[in-house]
C-alpha cells in the first residue's frame, strides 16, 4: 500500500501536469496567432460536425494550405496507465479523422485533417507503444499514416542559480502534412517558449476542456474565488451558494473566445465536486436543509506553503486513513465540519 509521502507527491504532480497543461495549449494558441504563415487559427474548443451530424470538439482546430487543409490539437493532461483504458483512448480519437464540416464556415470541408495528440512526456511512451499496436487493426491504420502524430511537452523548473523555466514541445511519433509545421517541431531543442512567455500564458487562462484533478479545481476556488466573498479581515463562516461561486468564477476565468462561438472555462459540475471534497476534508460543511449550500470559512486556509502541497497533503492523509477503516471492516467516517467562529453570516448580508 503506497505511503502518505508517495500519495501526497503523486496528488502535486497531477496538479502541476494539468497546470502546465493548460500552458501548452495557450502557448500552441499563441504561436498560431503570431504565425498564420504557419496555420491559420480557427478556435478553441471549435465545434466540428461528421456528416451525420455528430459534433466533435477538439481542443485546438486550425488550418493550413490556404485554408484547404484541417488541423487538430488533441491535449491529454494525462493518459491512463491501465492498458485498457489507454487504449480505448487512443481508439476515440478517430473520430477526429472521419471527414469533417464546419471549420470556419458549415459548407467547408477539408482535404486531409490532421491530428496532433499531445501529452507529458511521462505518458509518450505508452501512448506511442499502445499506437504502434492499434495501428495494425484496419479501423486504426490512420494512426500508421501521414497525418497522424505525437508530440510530447516537457516543462523544466526554476531553481535557483539555475536555468529559467522554459516548456518544450518536441516530435515523438508520426508526422502531419504541413512541411512547415515539421520544419519548426523537428528542429534541434524542439519548439521552445522562453520563461516571460509561459508567465504570461499561465495567466491568461485557468482550464482546458478536459476535466482537472480536484485538487486543482479546489485550489483555484480557494486562491482566486472563495477568498472574494470575504468582508472582513476576521475568518468568518459564509452561507454561500454554489451558483455564487459559479458566477464568480465566470467572471474570473472568461471564455475561451473562438471564430463562431465561445466556451466556458470552468464547469459549474467541477465546482460542486470540488466543494464535496472540502467538506469530506473538513475545511467547509453544508448548510442544514438548504441544496447546494455551503457553509465555508473564509479564509479557508491559513498557511505560508503553496496550497496544493497542504491540500494533497490532508488528501493523502484521509485516503490512507479510510483504507484503513475500509480493511477493518469499519463505517466511513463522517465529514467533520469547520469550526465555528465568532460571527457567522449569510454571505447575502453583504449583498444588498
């Protein structure tokens, strides 16, 4: 059974994969927008329709020869290490290779359409071998042709007296239509962004559309939104709803905006799940008969670590204490609920 020290680092990791993910993207987003030379931007998150009608939504959708060629971004923030999972995985990207509609226009129709899947560089291998094997099965001999491809990211971090951090693109497997394209991401080092241009991206937005770790999404609310509805400088205990923290979180993180249509950046779903998890942790707790509110102390932490590291760390603490209850035989424990504190108001006080 894996050690708390082992699930706490794991917890961190997933967070910090998923963060990075969403650099990646904006940083592939940028480039576009910069080099139009090299493929002309269309959306994020773009709505493709297959001729029956069935929408396909990848993450970053672009073309190239004169608009006469699609390109598609798929970004996987983490691949699954069962090989069954990973393999219905890479199995339901084909449906990015089936001709497609609606690219900029609903009458416009594509040549080719190529597929760039992208992933940490932890999870390439896997995905490569996995690829390598499904590419002998006729329905997925697409994955064995031009058109198709792998490209891995890699991240360093800063140290200090060290090197900048910088993020890495770099060709793994496959290759796509576009000579310029394989031009850039086969050059030496890859396709390189410098440390003032991740800073930016990393501020520019929050989510992709794939779903983040919980530990993410809490530590978003808690950074960025929850800490908004304080009104006092003393913690206090708040009657919030969750579509408060929805519309606030809207606010926050605005949509990504696309050629014919714009998305949401975070789910209202996540939202709710992340709020289940502070409260299994006890660091918030329902109101009595009243749905979807939530009784939380602001601030809800008070510690000088980086929030993710205290978060995974009480996630590890709790996953390792109900296996223990769970091999005993014993009830899940209860959610423990926040402590009181000197005031406790509806946060609907403060709105009028």
């Amino acid at each position: 059974m894996p050690n708390a020290s082992s699930l706490e680092q794991n917890c961190v990791r997933d967070y910090r994969k998923y963060s990075d993910t969403v650099a990646v993207s904006c940083a592939i987003y940028s480039y576009l927008m910069k080099h139009p030379d090299m493929a002309k931007f269309v959306g994020i998150e773009h709505r493709l329709q297959n001729h029956q009608g069935t929408p396909a939504t990848p993450d970053i959708v672009a073309t190239f020869d004169d608009d006469r060629r699609g390109l598609i971004f798929e970004l996987k923030w983490s691949l699954p290490s069962d090989e069954k999972l990973l393999e219905q995985e890479i199995k339901e990207l084909r449906k990015y290779v089936a001709p497609l509609s609606h690219w900029r226009r609903p009458s416009d129709k594509m040549e080719t359409q190529d597929l760039i899947l992208i992933c940490h560089i932890d999870d390439a291998p896997r995905a490569v071998e996995m690829v390598r094997r499904l590419a002998k099965e006729t329905a997925q001999s697409y994955l064995a042709k031009e058109g198709f491809a792998i490209w891995s990211w890699t991240i360093t971090s800063a140290k200090k007296g060290e090197r900048k951090e910088e993020l890495r693109l770099l060709p793994i497997y496959g290759k796509t239509h576009s000579q310029k394209i394989e031009q850039l991401i086969n050059q030496a080092g890859g396709l390189l962004f410098p440390e003032d241009v991740l800073t930016f991206l990393r501020f520019t937005f929050t989510f992709v559309r794939e779903k983040p770790p919980l530990q993410y999404t809490m530590t978003v609310l808690i950074q960025n939104i929850l800490s908004t509805f304080q009104r006092n400088p003393e913690r206090e205990l708040y009657d919030v709803h969750i579509d408060m923290i929805y519309e606030r979180a809207k606010s926050f993180f605005p949509s990504w905006h696309e050629y014919d249509a714009a998305t949401i950046q975070i789910k209202r779903k996540w939202i709710g799940e992340a709020l289940e998890k502070l409260c299994e942790l006890g660091l918030c707790g329902r109101v009595p008969d009243k749905d979807d509110w939530w009784k939380i102390p602001i601030p809800i932490l008070r510690t000088k670590k980086a929030v993710q590291e205290v978060l995974c760390m009480k996630i590890a603490k709790a996953h390792l204490k109900h296996t223990k209850f769970k091999r005993r035989g014993r009830p899940r424990l209860s959610a423990v609920h926040p402590k009181a504190t000197r005031k406790d108001k509806p946060i609907t006080d403060f709105l009028s």
